[in-house]
C-alpha cells in the first residue's frame, strides 16, 4: 500500500472514532430544536392568558442540560454503548412521549443523552455499581440515580425459568413486584419511586450479563413485563430490551416480553409495546405469552 494510502486509511479510522459522538449531538440538537418551538408556542399562549413566569424556570434549567450534553458528545471520544441506528429507535419514541416517565436500567456514559432527550421528563437510572454511580455524577451531577442490588446470577437462567412456571405468585395474573419475596424473578428490596411510578418507557440496558456470576437481566426483563401488564393508566409500555443477541436476553424477552408485542428490532436492540393486562381479553393462565 502506498503511503498515500496509508495515511488516508489512518484519517478515515480516526473520523469514524468521532462519528457516533457528533450524530448523538446532533439528536440532541434536534430535540432542543423541536421541544423549543413546542415551548415557545405554548409560552406565548399562556402569556395571553396569564402573567406567571414560574414555568420559564424550569424550561431553562432543561435547556442547560440539554447543552451540556451537545458539548459533552462533541468533545468526546468515549461513546454511547448503542449505535446510531438503535439511539434513533428509543429517541423516535421519546419524540412522542416526552415529557414522561423514563426508566433506564443502567448507567453509563449514554446517560446524560437520554435525560436530555425526555426534557421536562422523570428520568431515572438504576445501577448495580455505588462507586459506579459516583464516577458518573461527577462529570454529570443532574442525573438522577439510585444504587441497587439484584438476588440473582447469570448462571441461573434455566432454575429462574422453571422456578417461575411452578410458583403462583410468578405467574402473570397474580405477579406483582415490592414485597413479593415468593418470586425470585420480581425485583424487591429497590427505592419506592421504582415501585410508584407508572413508567412509560423502561429500557434494559443492565445490569452485567455477560459471565456466569454477574447479575444478568432476568429479572429486570421479567419485571418490566410485570410493571407493563399492571398499568392503570392508558396507553401501552414501551421496553427496550438491548443486547438482544445474547442468548439469555432473547430467551427471556421472547417468554415475557412476547413476540406478539416486538413492534421494531434494529441491531441489538429490540422495542416491545406491551399493553395493560386490563386491555387483553384474557390474561389468565399461567405464561405471559
């Protein structure tokens, strides 16, 4: 190869470093762009109707963090653990949704994008890691998370399963989460925000499930199912579940989640809208799907 080449090749390597950052930015540019003009339509409706200035607050403390987020995707190298195709999904969602309820089980370096995406929203992280979090909230301290601990191991994937088919109260039509110690599967003993709030998006990014003794997501995939099926409000839950090619993801996904709801899979990434049990005209029997 000559050298020209060599030094091309080099070039086009490093670039594509910075592609995943700057496309991130750019979504979040988008978002500030579209919730702005949002903003200032209904800005300009509630000055004709009242004096009040109290909201203009909370709308500029949203737009700071959506511009830290611009200049922290901008600047660095370090990118978020999903790609631009699977961003695109969950933030064509937020789009619509936002300001919601947003759960994110993990958190990394994607964390201050996905807040600054649901502006005005309830984003909350969900990490396994104490120190973890604290490395986080250094470079960004208006994420919102909490420390958590999970009972089960990766290794226990196929007993989870068959202990779930043979215990009631794992069991769709009576399956509830806080307390429900009968059920290894149902995540207990977290904060009460997790259990009180009604969660429009939830996505499965952790905890670790890639060795045999890290925490893996069967619970936090049977749980989410859980909190879908048991809404009171209107409206289906979306779960986006990453890592799909993994073998316990997919297992789990396709036992709780259930096909039937699969509504997009881009790359690792699959989105589930799974309604109210409420809606379903029969939810009764002993499997989810």
């Amino acid at each position: 190869m000559k050298r020209e080449e060599i030094i091309k090749n080099r070039q086009f390597i490093a670039d594509k470093k910075w592609f995943l950052p700057i496309t991130v930015a750019g979504l979040i540019a988008g978002a500030i762009l579209i919730s702005s003009s949002m903003k200032t339509t209904d800005y300009s409706l509630l000055c004709s109707l009242s004096k009040s200035r109290s909201g203009t607050i909370n709308e500029f403390s949203t737009t700071v963090d959506q511009l830290k987020a611009i200049i922290h995707y901008a600047t660095s190298r370090i990118v978020p653990q999903q790609n631009f195709r699977e961003i695109s999904v969950t933030f064509g969602v937020l789009q619509k949704r936002s300001p919601c309820n947003f759960l994110v089980f993990g958190l990394g370096y994607d964390s201050l994008m996905w807040t600054s995406l649901n502006p005005g929203g309830n984003t909350l992280f969900l990490e396994e890691d104490p120190k973890w979090i604290q490395t986080v909230l250094n470079d960004a301290p208006s994420l919102r998370a909490h420390a958590v601990k999970y009972s089960t191991q990766l290794k226990q994937a196929n007993s989870l399963l068959a202990h779930y088919k043979s215990e009631p109260n794992c069991h769709p039509s009576k399956a509830y989460l806080r307390g429900n110690h009968k059920c290894k599967l149902a995540l207990t003993g977290f904060p009460d925000e997790f259990y009180d709030t009604e969660w429009d998006l939830i996505m499965i990014d952790a905890p670790r499930g890639y060795f045999p003794e890290a925490p893996g997501r069967m619970a936090a995939i049977f749980s989410a199912a859980v909190m879908a099926r048991n809404r009171k409000g209107s409206g289906a839950t979306h779960v986006f579940l990453h890592d799909v090619d993994r073998k316990v993801e997919k297992g789990f996904a396709r036992e709780f989640l259930c096909k039937k709801y699969l509504v997009k899979s881009v790359g690792r990434l699959w989105h589930f809208e799974i309604p109210p049990a409420a809606n379903l005209s029969s939810h009764a029997g002993h499997r989810f799907c």
